[in-house]
C-alpha cells in the first residue's frame, strides 16, 4: 500500500515498560514520558505494552478491542484492551496472563532469575506490533510507523520482513546496546520464524539467535537515547560486537537525547519532599538533606557533604570503582547514600560498606521510588561513574535538584553535565564533574574537587543554579521526533533492502 503523500504520522510505540506501572529503568519512564509528550504536542502516537498484573489492575475500564490466534498455535491466544491514560494518550495492552501475569519484575522472577520463555514473551510482544503494522492488523485504527523499543521488541522487524505484510516504516531506539535478547539457536521454531533466518546475514550472532539484529538489519531508522552514545556504540570499545554492523547502518543512526518527565521531577512541586524549593531558595534544600539524614540513620551534619548513587546495582554502573576508595571517601570527610538493586555480590558489598561505617554511609536496597526522590533533594551530589551510559535519567534529575552530578565522561552523561573545571564556576555551562579515563584515582580526584568545590559556597551554590535553569524537557526530542515520524510517513513501506545488504556484509 502507498501511504497518501501528506500522510500525517499515525504512530505505534512498542515497549517492554511502562512508568510506574512496570519499570526497572530509564526505558519504563521514557516510554510514558516521550509518547505523553508527543500526544500533548498533536502527535497521534498509541502505545502497546505487555499486560503486567499492575497494568491490567490499574486499567480496569478497558474496551475489549479484539480476540487473537496466532495460526499454527505458536503463541497463546490473547486480547488487545484499548484504554487511555490519565493524559490521554492511547494504550493497548495484549491481554495474555499465561505469559505476563506473574510474581517478579518484566523479565525476572522473584528469586531474579530470567524467565525461561522470555523469548516467547516478548517473541509476542513483537509479534502482536507487527501485526498491528501489516495487512493483518485487527484495529479499525491503522498505523503508517511502528516505533519498536529495545530488544524485546525487535523481532517486530522480522516479523515484518519474514511473516506479515507491512503497511508501515519502522523506527527503533537503542536504550541500551549491551542488552540483544540471545537465545539459542533452535528457540526460533518456537518463534514462527524460517530457520533460515538464522545465518550471519540475518540474526545469528556468535551462534544465536540475536533479536536485536532484526531492529538494526531492518528498521528504517535508528536511534539511541544520545547524540555521544550513537558515536560510541559505532566504536568496537563500545559496539558489543555490533560496531560493524552499526557503522553500516551510520548513515540512518542518529542520538537524540531523553528529556525527563518535569512534572515529577520538580523540587518546586515535588510531593515526595519535606520541604520544596526552587534556584531562589536553596536553603529549603538543606531541611531535606536533614530529614534524609534522620530517615537514614546517617549522622546530622551540614558541613560535610552527602554524595548519593540510586542505581541499578550492575558492571555498567562502575560503582565498583566507588567500593574500591569507600575509605579514601569516607576521609575526605563526606557521606553516602545507595539506593539500589541488583547483582548480589555488590547488593553485599554495599551493605557491609554501611555496616563498617555508621552513620556515615547508609545503603537501601530495593527500588524505591519516594526515596528517590528524597535522595535527590537531600543529598548535596550525585554520583555515576558509569562506564557507558546510553542516557541517563539520574543527572538530569539531580542537575534539577541541584545536586550537581559527578559522572564519567560518558554517553548521555557527557552530553549533559559540563566540568565545572572547564569554565568557571557558575559561568556558561559548568554544572558538575566529569572525569574521563574509567580508573578509581579518577573518581577519587574528581570527587575530592567536588568535596573542595563544596565547601566555597558560592562556587558550589553557582553550580547549583546553573544546573536548575538548564531544560531537559521533551520538547527538542519530540520535535526531532516528528520530523522522523513524518518524512518516514510520506513515503511508501519497504525503503530498507539495500542498508540489508551494506549491513549484513559487515556484520
Ligand atoms: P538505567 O535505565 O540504565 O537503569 P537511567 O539513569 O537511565 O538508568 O534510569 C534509571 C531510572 O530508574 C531513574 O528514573 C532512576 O531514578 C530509577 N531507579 C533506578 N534504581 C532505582 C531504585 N533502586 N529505586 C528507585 N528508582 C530507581
């Protein structure tokens, strides 16, 4: 089917996550935030999404839209509920409890452990998008781009390609390189897809099955969550094995950068906070600094400062390089706040860095949303020596907070928090610490600036301000999505062959 010439974009947003219903990231809180923000802005952009038990008990006024069986019984029948959300935008939820209503988060169980059929899960997942975007669609609503999320939802694209017949161009956004649904081999039967798909010129990778091949052979465009991390994932440093295929595809892979949700990220309105405050009354900020100190158990002292991570406990976020100096940290003096959840041995660690030191350092695991916020008003910065970032939610928030960040020089990261040693204090642009090489002398250098930096008040309140009058709003990303959206909209399906074949050479 040709798509009319000022075919206005009708947009499906495909993800695995959805704030706060079902998030372990930056991915759940994007997929609310950047789709509100483009329906806000006229776009005419639906969002379809697993029904997790939250979801289904926080949407119970739902208009059964349509009843579905996979042919050749590979998935489980299922039903698309259409409802809304409390700003409008649109949202289909697959009903199918078999597959999406049990105890543990989107991919783990309770114990942490993934669930062994997520290729299945999010196999559907894919599928129901696709179909949606094919000559098989079961809405009376008709997309003309489908924009698929990570990889849970990348085999929408072979689907596409293999299976059903598309009636829409394809966007996919890269959250995070690093994770590319592999699954053995044989898991494609299982799927409903030819075996011969499965060759380096299709989605074998190293012997599996990848799913995220099928988004980065086949989308129209590529996109990850910043302009730094879209050069980076082109580097083998930071390709995952997919640098080759990603430089192919160079031409059609832009950043752009997440905006943060400032409705619930504003110290001004922020109901989580003891006290608000705005860049005019900084003062405000220490009652909240007190009141976490009291909850936490830490000593109730103003004059050093209160470093804080909140974080999924992980290799990416590079805090082991923070367990290495917790006693060069401890010295300089300071305190320090984790909120996390996540690999065992640092879940550990953490807790008995707590329990060495007192008063001084305080860990929190679990995910906490309220103290999250509680931390990024009470804390004085905010620490993320990670050592890739594709965004990163967190800076932005404390540069919010005025909780300048100390961060490696990263991603998002390096997209968003300027040293304050590369211009004065205060003047354009200083809003934090960055740090390059991925070394704890590093770290430990950059934190002591930060903890020198702190106590010249008016060097540290200058940076303070300085990160409070930036806007990390949606309103760039959704324009630079829209453009998108729309030159893919005016033009007829089927546009990707030739990046196919570039691409698959060089993977
Ligand atoms: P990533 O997506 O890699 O986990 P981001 O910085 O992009 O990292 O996003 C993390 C999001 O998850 C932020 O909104 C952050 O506040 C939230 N978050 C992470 N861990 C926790 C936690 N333990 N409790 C509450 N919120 C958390």
């Amino acid at each position: 089917m040709a798509l009319g010439c000022q075919d206005p974009p009708r947009v499906l947003y495909l993800a695995s996550e959805l704030a706060p219903w079902m998030k372990t990231g930056g991915l759940g809180e994007v997929a609310r935030t950047l789709p509100e923000s483009l329906h806000a802005a006229g776009v005419d952009v639906r969002v379809l999404v697993p029904g997790y038990a939250p979801l289904l008990e926080a949407f119970a006024q739902v208009r059964v839209r349509c009843q579905i069986a996979y042919p050749a019984g590979v998935y489980p029948a299922l039903r698309i509920l259409e409802t809304a959300t409390s700003t409008g935008l649109p949202l289909y939820i697959i009903d199918c409890p078999q597959f999406y209503v049990r105890p543990g988060s989107a991919y783990q169980d309770t114990q942490g452990a993934d669930f062994v059929d997520n290729a299945q899960r999010f196999g559907l997942l894919s599928y129901v998008g696709a179909m949606i975007g094919s000559g098989a669609n079961p809405l009376p609503w008709q997309p003309n781009v489908l924009h698929a999320n990570d990889w849970h939802c990348a085999l929408a694209l072979a689907y596409l390609r293999y299976r059903l017949e598309p009636r829409v161009r394809t966007v996919f956004t890269i959250h995070n390189l690093a994770f590319q649904g592999l699954f053995p081999g044989d898991t494609l039967h299982a799927l409903g897809l030819p075996p011969d798909v499965l060759q380096p010129n299709g989605l074998e990778f190293w012997g599996q099955l990848s799913f995220l091949k099928a988004a980065l052979l086949w989308a129209d465009r590529l996109l990850t969550v910043s302009p730094r991390y879209a050069r980076e994932i082109q580097t083998p440093e930071y390709g995952c094995g997919l640098d080759g295929l990603l430089c192919a595809r160079g031409e059609h892979l832009v950043g752009i950068l997440n905006g943060i949700d400032d409705r619930a990220w504003n110290p001004a309105t922020d109901e989580y906070l003891i006290a608000s405050y705005d860049a005019s009354c900084l003062e405000a900020k220490s009652i909240n600094k007190r009141a976490l100190q009291g909850r936490l158990g830490l000593d109730p002292r103003a004059d050093v400062p209160l470093f804080a991570v909140i974080s999924r406990l992980t290799h990416q976020k590079g805090l082991d390089l923070l367990i290495e100096i917790a006693s060069a940290v401890m010295a300089l003096p300071s305190q320090l706040v984790v909120l996390g959840h996540g690999e065992p041995p640092l879940e550990d660690t953490f807790c008995a860095l707590a329990a060495n030191w007192p008063g001084k350092i305080a860990t929190v695991l679990g995910f906490d949303e309220a103290l999250a916020h509680q931390i990024e008003a009470g804390a004085d910065a905010f620490l993320m020596p990670s050592r890739y970032e594709p965004c990163g939610l967190n800076q932005m928030y404390s540069l919010r907070y005025g909780t300048p960040p100390v961060v490696r020089g990263t991603g998002g990261l390096a997209d968003t928090v300027v040293d304050a040693s590369h211009v004065a204090p205060g003047s354009r642009g200083a809003n934090g610490f960055v740090f390059e090489d991925f070394s704890a002398n590093a770290l430990m250098r950059t934190m002591a600036r930060a903890v020198n930096t702190y106590h010249q008040p008016e060097c540290w309140q200058a940076l303070q301000r300085a990160g409070m009058a930036q806007d990390f709003g949606w309103a760039a990303a959704v324009d630079r999505h829209r453009a998108i959206y729309s030159e893919l909209a005016d033009v007829t399906p089927g546009g990707a062959q030739t990046d196919l074949e570039t691409a698959s050479r060089k993977a």
